[in-house]
C-alpha cells in the first residue's frame, strides 16, 4: 500500500498540498472585509493626494490670495448678492459699534474692499469651495497642503515609535535576562517623567520642523507599544511551535522576526493605528504652542490653530475643512488597521 501511494506521489503532474503563507492568507482574508477594503482606497486617495501636493500639482498655490478676507464658501463664483450687500453697506449710514465691536471700524472699509472686487480684481474672486482665511488665501487649498504635513509626521512619527517599541519590547520579552534589566529601566526612567515635560525638552533640542516634530514624537512615543510587545513575546517564546523551530537550529532572528512576530502583528497594527491618530492630534497641540512645523508651512494643527480666533467672529469654514479632511483621514486609517489586525489574528485565523 506504501509503495501504491509512493508512486502516485511520483507520478508526473502530482502536486504536493503547500500550506498558504501568512501574509498572503492574511491578505486574502482582508480581502473579504469590504469596510476594510474601501477604507483602503480612501487612504490611497489620500496619498495620491499628498504625492500631487509634494510634486506642487495641487495646491501649490496655496499661499496665494484668492478672495476677499474671510470670504464665505461658494461653489458658483462671487456671489452678486454678497457683493451689492457690501456694497449697500459701504454706501449706507455708519453706525459707531466699536463701544461692543472692537473690529467695527475696518468694516467699512472691508465692505468697499468686497464692492471694488468684482471690477477691479476678478482674479481674486474664484470660486472657494471651502472660503477664504483672513489673508485671503483658499483654505480648501490649505487643507490639502495640510494634509501633506499633517499625514506625514503623524505617520511617520507612529512608524518610528512602532519600529523601536517593536523592536525594544521584542528582544526584552524574548532574551529576559539581564538585556530584559536593561530596557525595562530603559522605560521605566521614560515612563517617570511627564509626557508633556518630556516632548519640551526634545522639542527645546530639536527645534521647529517636520523632521523635529517626528524624532520628537517617535522618541517619546515608544513605551505603550513596548509594554505589550514584550508581554506577548514572554507568552509565545515558550510556546511549542516556537520550541520546536529552535530545535530545528533556526536562529534567535528567526524565532523573532519570522515566527513570533507575524503571531503578535495584529497587537502592533492596533497600536500604530492608535498612535497616527494621537500623533495627528499632538502635531496640532505643538504648532498651536509654537513647537510644531515652521510659520512657512500649513498644516491641520495651524489651521485649527487659526480657527479659533476666527470663530469667534463667525467664520467656521476653516475649522469644518481641517476637521472634515483630519475626520475622514483618521476613521479611514483605523477600520483598514482594524481589518488588518482582524487577518492577522491568530485567533480568528484559527476558526476558518
């Protein structure tokens, strides 16, 4: 019988059953996840947005003046109405309101400002989707130049704290020891210290820039990613298929990269997901402290910086772009890494 079925195994055309590998299962299984899926094709609009804006294709204007300052949204070009209003009011009685306005005197001549548009500068009366700033400039522009900055360091500040808690947790959790001593003081002396004091003193180093707002984030960002790492390195280094592949001489690389980290993965993939949106978040609260990007450059957190002070005075526009853009990037970034962690749970890869 042995010998049928080793010459049916032999026999030419004979296929061995080969396992599927873990990424391509992973992403089969993503596949069927439709949330997922355009969720996916919403981020990579969102970096075909950022790649034109880069090349200076879209938005690079965006420091131009292209309307009157705080000019309402529309999508059919100046408004006639809004224009003889202001005219009407420049033309019309001239009420003291500074008593309660501090601002009432420059309405007048933002009024005759607004009535000389349509004649005297038709080119800064473009249709503004999203309206104009204070300076005039088009802030649907400036949401997608923000976009640029913003995405950016958010991204790229999780991945450099996912890289070294990844890193860090995984030699910590599987070598223990005195290497284990070695980092756990590591994060507790960075764990110690107060976050907000922590990123003034790497921002007081490194200055203003994108580059400083990324070495600032992934330097301090590090440790929650880290704990859990390490925990589930310590539960799978003991596990048999991982004993088994030492018994087989794979190296301690190996062990790490190939067989347990596919396995822990998904506690990665939901960390970073967490850590783009509060490094978006942080980016905002640094450039509104002065301590994010450069007065050159625009981003979501110096848009809604400038906001503020506008809304107060009703001018909303700005504040629903940067929210609108950071709402959709942020629900987009997390379903596709939900997904994502879904494929890659083992548990769940368990029950098909």
């Amino acid at each position: 019988m042995s010998a049928v079925l080793t010459a049916e195994a032999r026999a030419p055309g004979a296929k061995a059953a080969r396992s599927e590998s873990t990424w391509l299962g992973a992403w089969r299984r993503f596949r069927s996840n439709r949330v997922g899926l355009w969720s996916l094709i919403v981020l990579a609009g969102f970096g075909l947005l950022i790649a034109l804006s880069a090349l200076g294709w879209v938005a690079a204007d965006w420091q131009a003046e292209k309307g009157v300052a705080n000019a309402p949204p529309t999508f059919m070009g100046p408004a006639k109405a809004q224009v003889a209003s202001a005219a009407a009011a420049a033309s019309g009685p001239v009420l003291d309101l500074s008593a309660v306005d501090p601002l009432a005197p420059r309405y007048r001549e933002w009024a005759e400002r607004a009535a000389k548009l349509e004649t005297t500068e038709p080119h800064k009366a473009d249709t503004l989707p999203f309206g104009a700033d204070r300076l005039g400039r088009d802030v649907l522009a400036k949401a997608i130049k923000g976009a640029q900055i913003s995405i950016l360091v958010g991204v790229l500040a999780a991945l450099v704290a996912t890289l070294i808690g990844t890193v860090l947790g995984a030699l910590a959790g599987f070598f223990g020891g005195k290497v284990g001593d070695g980092l756990e003081w590591l994060y507790n002396v960075f764990t110690a210290i107060p976050g907000i004091l922590l990123v003034f003193a790497f921002a007081a180093v490194a200055g203003r820039g994108v580059q400083s707002v990324v070495l600032i984030l992934g330097l301090t960002g590090w440790t929650g990613i880290y704990r859990l790492i390490r925990a589930e390195f310590l539960k799978h280094a003991v596990r048999d298929y991982v004993r088994a592949a030492e018994a087989v001489g794979a190296s301690a690389a190996a062990r790490i990269f190939r067989h347990i980290l596919p396995n822990v993965s998904h506690v990665m993939l939901v960390q970073l997901s967490i850590l783009v949106v509060g490094f978006i978040k942080a980016e905002v609260i640094l450039s509104y402290l002065g301590l994010g990007v450069s007065v050159d450059q625009v981003s979501w957190g110096t848009m809604l910086s400038e906001a503020q002070s506008e809304l107060i005075l009703g001018y909303w526009w700005q504040l629903v772009a940067a929210t609108t853009f950071m709402a959709v990037f942020v629900t987009a970034f997390s379903l596709v890494t939900d997904a994502m962690r879904d494929a890659l749970d083992p548990k769940l890869r368990g029950l098909e």
